[in-house]
C-alpha cells in the first residue's frame, strides 16, 4: 500500500482556518488566500490536497469557499512539480448525488461524504455506482468510537467500526477517520483506533485529527494507513512539509 501526505486547507468565509475539536467558537484564521496557500503545499511537492468547506458542514452560506475551491482547482496540475499531481479530495455539506457531481464536474478528484453515509447511504451507494470507487470517499468523524454528524455537531449513536462495514458492502474503498477529540489540538493521532478501524473494515484509511510531529506522520506510515491529513502543524511551523513527504516514501 502507498502512503499519502495530504495539506488540509480548512476553508470558512472564503479564508483558510482551523478550528479545534470541530467547534467554530474556536477558530484560528491562517491566510485569507486559499489559492496561495494551496500554491505553497503543491510547490513543497505535495501530490493531494484535503480541502473543506466549513461553512457548508454547517449548513451556512458557502458561495465564497465555492469560489476559493474554484481558484484551488485552477491552478491545475502544471504546478506541481513534474506534473505529478493527483488532485484534490473535498468535502463539508455535500449531502446530495447532485452535490457530488457539480463537485466533480468541477475537478475534484474524490469527494468525500460524511452526513450522507449516516442519513442517506443510498446516495453514498448511487455516487459508488456512478462515479466509481476512486472518486468516493466516507469521512468517519468519531468521538469516543460514535460516529458525529452535520458538522460534528449532532451525535449518530453509530460506531465507526459499524459504519465503515456498512459501506464497505456498498463498494466503498476508502475513509478518512478523523477523532474528534484530537483534531486541531496537536495531541497526536489516535493510532489504535485508527488502526482498529482499518483492520476490522479492510478499507484504506487516511488518519486525520491530532498531527503535530513528524513521528505523528512515520507512526501513521508504519501503522500500514493509507496516508495522514496535516492541517495546524503545517500552518503553524510544528512540521516541515517537505520532510514530511521524504518520510512518506512506503520501503
């Protein structure tokens, strides 16, 4: 299996953030450029990049973070290095078939379904059969093992674990499981549940919430993950991108 490193670029208002354990009372603003700032990772050689629109994860207006993924995904593969660039995964708010195919009619790689695959899995199952496998992914948002919702802000009473079989038998490959608790808090990933999810689920799984370290990003790597989400630590200096991908490389 390869490792992926994918930059988060949290969008809110049309400006790049991060929040702490998902709650927007607590809000960092890191640059009100999203596009320069999605520049600055793929020039650092990153492959992906994990893009989310906040404000439609809340249910609120989202027309300026539309407008900052637009721009994201106008840069195109030109600038990454070597032409090597494998796109963008994006999520927050998509909780219709049609969602996901304006999202890929404007050139996101794989778009990722939260909300849906608790409420409506059917559509998850439709998007599947439509757009195939590599354009599909589920988030996983989980505290204490329960799956969150609607922006982590109403609780499921599903487990991850179940959740993650459950879209497993609709043909799902892929998940990004993020514990709550952790994320934008620096406190480092949950690798046993990380782990436990993907053995019981044998799906990929891209660990989010938490990274701070680059051990944060080998300990994702030699857990056999399929990639780790790096938002705060990149903005705030705690880990060197282009260290981070060199450590990235599966021998």
């Amino acid at each position: 299996m390869s490792f992926t490193i994918y930059p988060a670029i949290d969008l809110r208002g049309g400006k790049v953030v991060r929040l702490k354990e998902g709650d927007p009372a607590r809000l960092t603003a890191y640059s009100d450029d999203p596009a320069e700032t999605a520049r600055r990772w793929l020039d650092a050689g990153a492959n992906w990049l994990h893009v989310v629109n906040l404000d439609g994860a809340f249910g609120e207006s989202d027309a300026a973070n539309l407008s900052a993924l637009d721009a994201i995904l106008k840069l195109g593969a030109h600038t990454c290095p070597g032409g090597r660039c494998q796109g963008v995964q994006f999520g927050g708010g998509i909780r219709s078939l049609h969602a996901v195919e304006r999202a890929i009619e404007l050139g996101v790689s794989r778009v990722i379904l939260g909300t849906l695959a608790i409420e409506q899995p059917d559509v998850v199952e439709a998007a599947l059969k439509r757009f195939g496998a590599e354009k599909v992914a589920v988030g996983i948002d989980a505290r204490d093992g329960l799956v969150r919702v609607r922006g982590w802000t109403e609780g499921s009473g599903v487990s991850a674990i179940d959740l993650a079989l459950q879209m497993r038998t609709l043909g799902l490959r892929t998940v990004i499981f993020t514990d709550v608790s952790r994320d934008g808090l620096g406190s480092g990933l949950n690798i046993p549940s990380t782990r436990e999810l993907a053995d019981a689920s044998g799906l990929d799984v891209i660990a989010s919430g938490g990274v701070h370290t680059l051990e944060d990003v080998i300990a994702a790597r030699e857990a056999n993950l399929a990639g780790v989400i790096i938002g705060r630590a990149l903005y705030e200096g705690t880990i060197d991108l282009k260290e981070a991908l060199k450590n990235s490389v599966v021998e």
